[in-house]
C-alpha cells in the first residue's frame, strides 16, 4: 500500500463513510469522526505527511 492508498483510507470522510456503512448513525459516526480528526488524523497522519515532502 502507498502512501497516498494510506492516506486516503485514513481521511476522516473516509473512516465516516465506512462507519455508515457498518450502520452507525449520523450523530454517532460524525461525533467519532470529529475525535478522530483532531486527535489522530492532524496530529500523526498529516503531520507523517509534511515531514515526507
């Protein structure tokens, strides 16, 4: 897998989508994602990604 495949599945719209998918609703899923956005994504994922430039 590349880093862009890697990144891409770990998109917050991505993981919210796929929450959808397994029937987490809207409030849940979107709640899940927020966290996840500010606590995962922006911290190790696009961080990992500004340093590989």
């Amino acid at each position: 897998m590349t880093g862009s495949e890697i990144k891409h599945y770990m998109n917050p719209l991505h993981v919210y989508c796929r929450l959808r998918d397994v029937g987490l609703g809207k409030d849940k899923a979107r709640c899940v994602c927020q966290w996840y956005e500010r606590c995962v994504f922006k911290h190790f994922i696009l961080k990992k990604a500004e340093r590989e430039k």
